[in-house]
C-alpha cells in the first residue's frame, strides 16, 4: 500500500468499490479490514462516503447539540466527509460494549466556532459510518 492508500486488488463487482473523485484510487470493501485501518485509510473512507451512508446515532447529548446550534443532519455529515489528520484525537479504540464490535474513532474539531467531540465507528465493510458522538467536547 502506498500513501495513496490504494488496496492492490481486483474488483469484482461495482458494489464492492469505493472510487474517490478527487484522486481515482480505489478502495475494495471485500478486502478491507476494518478492524485494522490505519488513519489515512480510516480517513479515506470518512471523505468518501456517501451522505446517506452516513448515519448520526440519535442520541439526547447529539440531539441537544444540533437544536442548540441549529445544525442539520446535512451539515453534520459534511463535517465529517471533511474530518482530517489534524482533526484525529484518539483510536483505533475498543468498544467496551459486549454486543458491538469494530473499533471507535475520536476527533476534535471546531464547528461553527464550536469545539467538537466527534466519535465514529465503520462497519459494513467499510460501506457505512456510525457518528456515535457529535457534540460539544466537555
């Protein structure tokens, strides 16, 4: 693998690929260990997912921020196709809840001038991200 991050496979099927706009690598979710990325791959991934592959998890802390500030689920998922090496604050980490596996991310970013805690977790291959946390950091 290069810095690139292109996976040297060959793609089977056009659900299997995740192609980037902006570069032209691919990645394959066949192949992919999501259990084992690395943060350029993790952060591949994040800015090339579809928006509706994007879910928020509807918890009261999310909720509250996003009325507080007046934040669309939109603009919430732009945030994090945008999330960077700069942004990166802790992981991969174990989900210590016994049903859930896959690692979670921490990220710390300004949002509106507002300092953010931001956790995430791929699953589905790689094919959708979960933000657990979207929230003002404590």
């Amino acid at each position: 693998m290069n810095n690139n991050i292109e996976l040297d496979i060959e793609i089977e099927n056009e659900d299997d690929k995740m192609v980037s706009s902006d570069t032209e690598k691919i990645i394959d979710y066949a192949s992919l260990d999501i259990d084992h990325l690395s943060l350029k791959e993790l952060l591949f991934i994040l800015q090339n997912t579809k928006e509706d592959n994007i879910q928020i998890v509807q918890r009261g802390k999310n909720l509250l921020f996003q009325s507080k500030y007046c934040l669309t689920e939109s603009i919430l998922k732009n945030e994090i196709r945008s999330l960077n090496q700069s942004d990166y604050y802790d992981g991969p980490l174990v989900d210590d809840h016994p049903n859930r596996r896959h690692p979670l991310w921490v990220f710390k970013k300004y949002v509106q001038n507002i300092y953010c805690y931001i956790k995430v977790k791929i699953i589905n291959h790689g094919r959708i991200v979960i933000v657990i946390s979207f929230h003002e950091d404590n």
